[in-house]
C-alpha cells in the first residue's frame, strides 16, 4: 500500500509540474508543437508532460527554465517531488525511448537482456539486489520488466539486435530450472523474425566490449540515443560523437559474436545437454 500511496502521490506532482510548465509556454507564445521543436523532444512528449503521463527530466526541466525564463520554476518544482521506489528517476528516460524505439541494440555481459528475461530469470535477478527488496517490491518489479516485453509484440515491432556473452549463459541464475527455462526462451526468440540473437563465445583473444554493457536506440525522428548503467546510476548519451564510438563497438562485437545460425546450434547444444 505504501508504494501505491507513492504512485498516486507521484502522479499529481508530475500533474502539477505539466501545467506549470503549460502556464509558462503559454505566456511565452510557444504552442506544444513549436516547443517540441526548438528542443527536437517532439509535440507529443512536450504533451504527455503536461498532462502528468511523463515525467519531466530534471535536464529539459532546467532547458525550459532558461528559454522559457521561468526564474526556475519547473526545476524548483521538480526537486520537491516525491521519490518513487519502484523505477529511479535516471532509469525513466531510458524507458520513455524503449518504448517508442524503431531500432533497439543491446550488449549484455553478465545478464540476459531484459527484453529477453522470462519472468522467473527477472524474478531470480531482483531476488539478489542489495539492499535486499521485499517481496511485494520483487513482484512488482518483475511485472513491470514484464510489461516491457509488450515491445516484442508492437504491431510494428522494432528491429532488435542483442550480442549476449556466453558468459550470463554459464551461471544458473534461480536455479537449474530457472537456467533452462530462460534457454528455451532464448531459443525461441532466436527464431523471432526481426530479432539477431549472437552469443560472444568465451575463449577469444578479443573483445570489444570489455567496458561493459551498453544498448543503443533510434528513435521515430532518426535520432541515435546510447544508454548505459553502472552500480548506482545511468547515462543516456545524445552527443552524436559519443553514440558513434558505441555503434563502432556494438559492429566490432557482432563480428566476434558467433553467427545467428551458429547461436541457435549453441543454444541447442546448451538444451541438449540437459
């Protein structure tokens, strides 16, 4: 109950900071097309902040502060929001560009890519996060990776590639029940049309992506977004300089990876041994 208080609570502020940010784009003469396109976030997302759907990132929050001269209304607004448990602030925006994503791209090192998690691998994942989380915060938790997989289902669904390494495939996460579960899992997306699953086979002499784990998007409006986490925080990169190294790694790391076709022979090999 007290993460639902949180939510409701968290969604009249988020109400809050849209019309205050609406209040002052009026006044300044902009519409919620002209304003999307000075800040290239396009109208639709300038509109789903203002109607509390999405949270206004603390960023474009400072942004609408300057251009809108609001003597720092909206970030003063924001900082006296409630936090919210359940998804960390510096994970939304990444979520936000998930969802409307027409190209995805993911390197995974230690896990399986959470598009790609059944319930009971992002089930076990949440079950070894430190802190520890409740059992109400585990479930909860787990619907909401869940959900993300309605992304796979889009009536247009973005084209998908994933590079996992062997590595995340070796440790029986959950249990040996748990492991095979997610291998069958992954079998069957491998077959996904739209969807390259490449494993990174351990035992080469190189790797390209021995920094650590890193997905890359593009959006509707063509633009190329990087996004990546460490131990206690994320960075989603738009500087176009910084997104072409990591698409020079991610095409690095398909070469090394083996083929779609010899993936699905690993992955077979890996249900075979059961």
């Amino acid at each position: 109950m007290g993460t639902v208080r949180r939510a409701r609570k968290n969604a009249s502020a988020m109400k809050m900071v849209g019309a205050l940010l609406a209040l002052h784009r009026q006044a300044a003469g902009y519409t919620q097309r002209s304003l999307g396109e000075r800040f290239v976030v396009g109208e639709e997302l300038i509109a789903s902040i203002e109607q509390g759907r999405r949270p206004l990132k603390p960023d474009l929050a400072e942004q609408f502060d300057e251009f809108l001269d609001t003597k720092g209304a909206l970030s003063v607004a924001l900082s006296k929001m409630p936090e919210v448990d359940l998804v960390p602030l510096w994970a939304e925006e990444y979520l936000d560009r998930e969802r409307e994503a027409t190209v995805i791209s993911w390197y995974e090192s230690l896990l399986v890519p959470g598009l790609l998690q059944t319930e009971a691998y992002a089930r076990a994942v949440f079950r070894n996060k430190v802190p520890v989380c409740d059992k109400d915060e585990i479930e909860q938790l787990v619907a909401a990776r869940v959900e993300r997989h309605e992304i796979l289902h889009r009536r247009t669904p973005p084209i998908l590639s994933f590079v996992l390494w062997e590595a995340a495939l070796l440790d029986h996460l959950g249990g040996d029940d748990v492991h095979l579960g997610q291998v069958r899992h992954l079998r069957h997306c491998a077959d996904v049309p739209g969807l390259a699953l490449q494993i990174l086979p351990l035992g080469r002499t190189s790797h390209a992506g021995l920094a650590g784990p890193f997905i890359l998007l593009e959006t509707p409006e063509h633009q190329r977004l990087a996004y990546t986490e460490n131990q206690r925080g994320s960075q989603l990169i738009a500087d176009p300089d910084e997104v072409a190294i990591l698409n020079q790694k991610y095409a690095m790391l398909r070469t090394q990876a083996l083929t779609t076709e010899d993936t699905r022979d690993l992955l077979d090999r890996l249900l075979g041994e059961r």
